[in-house]
C-alpha cells in the first residue's frame, strides 16, 4: 500500500476531500461521511478530519469494525514512519490480557492438573470456536434457527458429543478431537476445557442450542437404554444426525420432579405407554428428534425416550437469551411408545435417572457460567484503559478499580473451586461422587451464579450505557447482563442448590461434635 506523510494526510479534512488515520493505516473517507451512522459532523471535527483519529476511533468503535470488507477497503495506505500499534488476537491463540485466561493457560504460570494432552486438547478446540463457531454464534443468535450443519459435522467428526458424556466405555474405539488426547487419557479436565471453549462465543442462547440437550440428555440412554436402543440412538445422535432433549419441567413443577403432571398409562398387554401431558422451558425442545421424558404413572416415575413423530407438538418459548436454544412448549398428545424406550426401571422409581445426571449438568454449568464470566472481565479490563476521561483513562478511578478487583477476584476463585471438584471427580467413581461432591457442586453452582450476576451488574456500571445497548462497544456486556440470569435457573435455582448443598453437609455431621 501506499505511504503518506502526516502533512499531507492533513490536507484532506474537508467534507469532499477527507482521510483520518487509525493505528498507522490511512483511510478515505470522502464518498462514507455522507452515510457515516453517527452523522457527518463527527467526522468534520478539527480533531478528526486529516487527523490521527486513533484514540477517538477506539472510544467508539470495536477493532472489528476494521476488518470489515466493507470499512476495510476504505484503507488507501499507511503512515510513513508509522507503527501499528493495536494487534488484535489471531484465532486460536490466547489471550495476553491479564486474568482474561485461567492460570494453567497464563504465560509464566503452572498448575499441577493439566498434561500436554491437555494443553494440546485446548489448541484445537480453540481454534475452532475462533474460527467457526463464534461467526456462526453471531450470524444466527436472534434468528431462532438451530447451529449451522458444519457445526454438528464438526462436532461429530472431533467426536465432541461423545466426550460430553465424560470419561467412560462409550469413547473406546474413537478419535478424540483429531487424535489430541487418546480414549484412555480422556478425563474431567478434558471435558472442563470443552465446555469452557465453547461458551467463548457472546452468545448464550446459541451456545444451549448447540446441542446443549444432546449434554444434559444423552446420559440417560447411554446408562438406562437397552443396548439395542442406546446403540441406535447414540449412533444417530453422536455422528451428528439426530438431536435429543432432556424433557422434565412442566410449568406445574419445575424443581419439584416428583410433582410431574404428564401422564404415562401402560397398556394392557404391557408393549406400549400412552402418553398425554405437556412439558415447558425444555432446551433444544423446538428441533429436537428425541424427548428424553419425565412422567407420572400410577405407580410413580418413569422415564421414557419419545421420537419425534404423531402426537408430539413442539411451539418456541421466546426467552431473553435468544431463540437459537431452541426452548420449546412440548405438548403430548396420546403418543404410543413401545415398552422398549422405557429408560431404567419401570416400576414407579424411575426418578433415579433424573438425578443420576444432575452432578454432572450443573458441574459442565459451572464450567461454561466461569467462561463466560471470566470473558466480561476481559472486556472490562481493555475498556477501563481504553476509554478517557477528562484525558485520563477510566482505570484511573479508584471505584473502577475496585470493581475490576471484585470480578478478578470472584472468577479466580470459583475456577480455583471447580478445578479442585474436577480433581476429585477424576480420582472417585459414581457412587464416591454421588455420596460425597452433590452438595459440592450444588454449593460451587450457586457460587458460580451468583458471582456471575454480581460481576454483571458491576460490567454494565464500567460500560455504562453501552452496558445496554445491543450494538456497538458494550453489546458482548449487554448480551451478558440479559443472560446471566438463566444459569442461576437451570439445573436447579440458587436457594435450592444453596439449601441441598446444606443438607448434604448436615446428614455427614458427626454425631460428637460439640463446641
């Protein structure tokens, strides 16, 4: 490209003859400041106009703004002698802003849980949502479509949904995110590294609808189908052809599992169900293939996987997270499943497939809630030093700073909280888990929430009213702070996870404690 001399770049700053400088690079406006968004003024300011309008740009705009076709190919030249100084990260690559990254992935740091299949791991998957699916997330967030194919291809061929199922029998025989860790190094640590990838993407809704249901659903049929049912589905869902969702909250019982209303009559000969009831706020609901569905019979609780098919209505729920998650109002209407799909027992206890799973979702929750937590603390960082006030930058207030220190400190120690649960999940079995980290992880939940919902507020007062706005500087905050409520609601709301954390502490009282 071509070079410029500061002084003649100055002698364009009329309204037909106008170039700015941004970060060393030269742009023409002339033919843009007529349909400019923020009016033609702006640019006609004598501190713009023919000026490095860096500083003011970056007050304002994001950098990828930049590195659209449509803005970039206004760039005419360069500055002679000048540098660039502002580089944004290339994918895949991380972050070199403080706190922006955990410690194992910090520069100068260590931590003694993570091997180099671990770090490796890491690599791929970042690239990827870097890459593919981030522009995806943002393309369709607000369109209520699901993800794109390519990201379900992709998906199946790194055998993703395979690995949300955890360490286990199921990953024998696979290829593990294009041989970066072998089926027998695969563990808990592995999963945390996907989840936490994976919510890199400002878009929450997106990020549930990409097969969120497949996570918190595909536990029950791989450990209560039969094995002919579990190798069918499972082969369908895990290469990315079908999807399953998790069926439980009504809107008569939400938390309450055991006050479900569905219905399920077994008929005479005992070869079907019929099944009439509705279920509501259910996640993938809307393009779901597969109702992983908690009912009612005159015995109990059973649960049954119902195919998509005749009797089975599924209508959108508009949520503030956005359409892409897909959550649906799933209505039943005498739908025949054959006595086959029934998934565990089928004698009235079936609420043990229910809360088999529970540790495990609201621990991946833990997971992606500190992400993307730990992402507005990146935002808040680089807008504090970036933003000026009265010539100064905003991280020169003490209050600001107070704020930062707050939400460096939150999201430390709850990753440093999770780290250690994943610890012990890897070293304990199902049963040591189930006994000895469900009021653990219902505790680091709650934590997680609630240090999120706190981290939100203090966002949106550092952005101020690009904290709620959906476009510009402020609108990863903004998407956040309409979010971050739904975590806290998921899996189980913060006062019941609080009061079940309590509860599983108390039973393990010993009886001579005394103060």
């Amino acid at each position: 490209m071509q070079k410029f001399y500061r002084d003649e770049i100055f002698k364009h700053n009329k309204l037909d003859d106008l170039w700015v400088i941004i970060d060393a690079k030269v742009f023409n406006l002339s033919n843009f400041a007529a349909v400019h968004p923020g009016g033609l003024a702006v640019l006609l300011d004598e501190d713009i106009a023919g000026q490095d309008a860096t500083e003011v740009f970056f007050s304002l705009h994001r950098y990828e703004l930049l590195q659209k076709p449509q803005y970039k190919q206004l760039q005419i030249g360069t500055v002679s002698g000048g540098q660039e100084q502002i580089t944004p990260r290339q994918p895949g690559a991380l972050s070199s802003v403080p706190y922006a990254e955990p410690t194992w992935l910090s520069q100068g740091f260590y931590s003694p849980y993570y091997a180099n299949h671990h770090y490796a791991f890491q690599r791929v998957i970042r690239r990827f949502v870097d890459e593919t699916l981030f522009p995806d997330a943002q393309a369709l967030q607000e369109t209520g479509k699901k993800p794109s194919q390519k990201i379900f291809d992709w998906f199946a061929s790194m055998n993703v949904h395979a690995m949300r199922l955890g360490p286990g029998e199921h990953l024998k025989g696979r290829i593990l995110m294009g041989g970066a860790v072998m089926p027998e190094q695969f563990d808990y640590f592995h999963e945390l590294i996907m989840s936490q990838e994976m919510a890199r993407i400002h878009a929450r809704g997106y990020h549930d609808g990409a097969a969120g249901g497949n996570m918190i659903g595909l536990p029950a049929i791989n450990n209560f189908a039969r094995p002919e049912i579990r190798q069918a589905v499972l082969t369908e869902v895990l290469d990315g052809k079908k999807l399953v969702c998790l069926a439980i909250s009504e809107a008569f019982a939400g938390s309450d599992v055991a006050g479900t209303r569905t219905f399920a009559k077994r008929s005479m000969d005992g070869k079907f169900w019929t099944v009439t009831g509705t279920k509501k706020w259910i996640t993938n609901g809307h393009f779901a293939d597969y109702f992983i569905t908690c009912c009612r019979t005159d015995k109990g609780i059973v649960v049954l996987l119902i195919e998509r098919g005749e009797g089975v209505e599924t209508r959108h729920i508009n949520t503030t997270y956005g359409p892409a998650s897909g959550t649906a109002f799933v209505t039943f209407t005498e739908v025949r499943v054959p006595a086959e799909n029934t998934l565990g027992p089928d004698n009235g206890s079936g609420l043990i497939v229910i809360l088999s799973n529970f540790n495990h979702e609201r621990w991946a929750m833990c997971c992606s809630s500190l992400s993307a937590q730990r992402l507005v603390v990146e935002e808040c960082l680089q807008w504090s030093t970036q933003r000026r006030i009265s010539g100064k930058p905003l991280s020169s207030q003490p209050v600001v700073r107070s704020k930062l220190a707050a939400m460096i400190s939150r999201v430390e120690s709850a990753q440093a909280w999770l780290e250690n649960v994943t610890y012990q999940m890897n070293q304990m079995d199902y049963n040591a888990q189930s006994t000895r980290l469900a009021g653990q992880i219902a505790l680091l939940k709650k934590h997680c929430t609630e240090t999120a919902q706190a981290t939100s507020r203090d966002a949106v007062q550092i952005f101020g009213g690009r904290g709620i706005t959906k476009t510009g500087m402020g609108r990863f905050i903004a998407h956040y702070h309409s979010t971050v409520a739904f975590d806290a609601i998921l899996g189980g709301t913060e006062d019941i996870l609080g009061d079940l954390g309590v509860r599983q502490a108390l039973k393990q009282m010993p009886k001579h404690a005394r103060l």
